[in-house]
C-alpha cells in the first residue's frame, strides 16, 4: 500500500480538500445520527468502542496489515500458477483473463481514507470525484502488476472489467498508465475493448460475454462475488431488492449467499481467484453500519 501517498503532490492536496469539502458539504444530507455507544461493560478493565469506529479495522487491515499484503500476494501466485497450467493444457487460440480494477488491481485507499476520516457514509457523487480527480493517487494492489506482466508474456490479454463510469475512461487510463498496467494490444482499438466499463448497467454479465466472445477466458480475479457470476449479487439470490427487505428477511438472503459459494466450492482458487476486501462490496448490502448490525453477529450454537 501507498502510505502517505496523498501528500505527494499540490494536485493532490487539492483533491483531498476537494473531496473534504464535498464530504463535509453532503454531510447534512447524507451524515446519519451516529448511535449512542452502548453502555460499557461493569467492570473497569473492558475498554468500551465507538459504533462509529466499525469500519475503521476493515480499512486499516488493508491499509496497516502484513497479513492482507500476504492475501494478495497468494491471490496472485495462485492466478500465476493456475493460469500457467491452463495455458500449458489448451490448444491455441486467443486466450485472456479477466480482471476488475478496484481493490483487485487498483487500491483506492486514499478514498477510503478521507471518507472514513469525514464520518460520512458512501456516496456515489463523492467516488465521482475521485474517479475524475483522483487518478494520481490510485496505488497497486500487491502481486497485481508483476501478474499482468507476466499474463502478457505468456501471450494472454488482460481484460479489465470495471464499474468505473465510462465518462471517466480517459482519467481511469491516466490512473492505468501511471501504474504501468494500462490495457496492450497489438492496435490502440484492440486496446479499448480490453478496458470495460460502466454505462447502463452495473451488471457485468455482458462484458463477460463480450470478452468470452472475443478469447478464450482462462481465469476470473476480483474482489466482489458479483465480478464472477452476477447471480452471487444480493438482489439477484430470488428474494427482490435487497434495500426493500424486512430486516427479518436479511438472515436468509445472507445464509442463500453463503449457500450460493459453497454449492460450487472447487472454483475457487481454480478458476475464479478471489482478492480479500473486508472494507466495501456486496457483502456489505445486507447491514446498515449501525447498531442493528450487532444482529448478524450470532451467539455459538449450543452443542447437540
Ligand atoms: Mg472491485
């Protein structure tokens, strides 16, 4: 990860405050009434914790901790190999793997960073600003570039299939090139198709499709269940919108979830290589970062 990374540059400086300034800016419309903390334990030795401070070890195990380092570099070394041994399997043809950007090859924690520092919830106009301003102060996910320079070696296509607004292609290629890992091919056309983003839909399906068409795709890498199978997406599980379920529902569309991976549990690390986010993505859908989160933290099964 890139510590300090937003202090680099007077451009970046002026992202910061400007993304600051739209987050204090929206707070009133978008800041939520933080709970009370609950009631610290009788005894004077437990150390009570703030609600508002429950994303704060998501981020910081990805920004301060060897162990996610470690994650990533596994993630990629299983791709390596499993791609290695693909390609050494097929026949020949045009061959590619598929990739997501953020937190798969792209880290975006200077984002989460002055989000989380702001107090403020996700906000899609807020992202906008970094997508279009933020481009130099994107980082690498570790393991991520020395994989797709090794994929080019072996002569396989990196296609990257992204939710990033396609308005912001030429920031998003700008953040790419910065970070050595902008789309190749052999004609500047070949090169866009390789670079995939969000238009009408969030739904990647027929990205997936399209690249499916295009090559042989020999291995899927993201960081969200939804980068491989939009079936594994939260409202697509046969329960509806997700935001429009009763909260007693929410249990059973996460236990479906569940349900959905362990139905095809040798894809994994096979396939299908998955890079951890424990700060956002769909699993964070079902939970409302508040006290009714406590909820889906269950007591142990009493033994039978
Ligand atoms: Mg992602």
């Amino acid at each position: 990860m890139h510590n300090n990374r937003v202090y680099y540059s007077a451009t970046a400086r002026t992202v910061v405050a400007t993304l600051v300034i739209a987050f204090t800016a929206c707070g009133w419309v978008f800041g939520q009434d933080v709970p009370p903390p609950l009631a610290p334990p009788p005894y004077t030795d437990y150390k009570a914790e703030e609600l508002a401070n429950r994303a704060l070890d998501a981020n910081l195990y990805m920004e301060t901790s060897a162990e996610y380092r470690a994650c990533c570099y596994q993630a990629y070394n299983l791709a390596l190999f499993r791609l290695k041994a693909e390609l050494a399997q097929a026949k020949a043809g045009k061959f590619a793997v598929v990739m997501d950007l953020d937190e798969t090859a792209v880290d975006n924690s200077g984002f989460q960073a002055t989000q989380l520092r702001s107090g403020l919830a996700y906000d899609q106009r807020l992202w906008d600003v970094w997508e279009e301003q933020g481009f130099d102060m994107v980082g690498l996910i570790p393991g991520a570039k020395e994989f797709i320079l090794e994929a080019r070696k072996l002569d396989v296509a990196v296609v990257y299939i992204s939710n990033r607004n396609e308005k912001f292609r030429e920031q998003t290629k700008k953040a790419l090139v910065r970070l050595g890992i902008e789309p190749k091919a052999k004609t500047d056309a070949e090169a866009e198709k390789l670079l995939k983003l969000y238009t009408t839909s969030t739904d990647k399906t027929a990205r997936r499709q399209e690249a499916e068409h295009d090559y042989m795709v020999l291995l899927y890498i993201g960081d969200n269940l939804r980068d491989f199978d939009e079936k594994l997406a939260f409202d697509k599980l046969g329960f509806g919108e997700i935001k429009k379920l009763p909260a007693e529902q929410l249990a059973g569309v996460i236990k479906a979830r569940k349900e959905a991976v362990d139905k095809q549990k040798g894809i994994w690390g096979d396939k299908w290589i998955l890079l951890p986010n424990p700060a956002y993505g769909d699993w964070t859908k079902p939970l409302d970062r508040g006290r009714s989160d406590y909820d889906r933290l269950t007591p142990p099964a009493s033994a039978k």
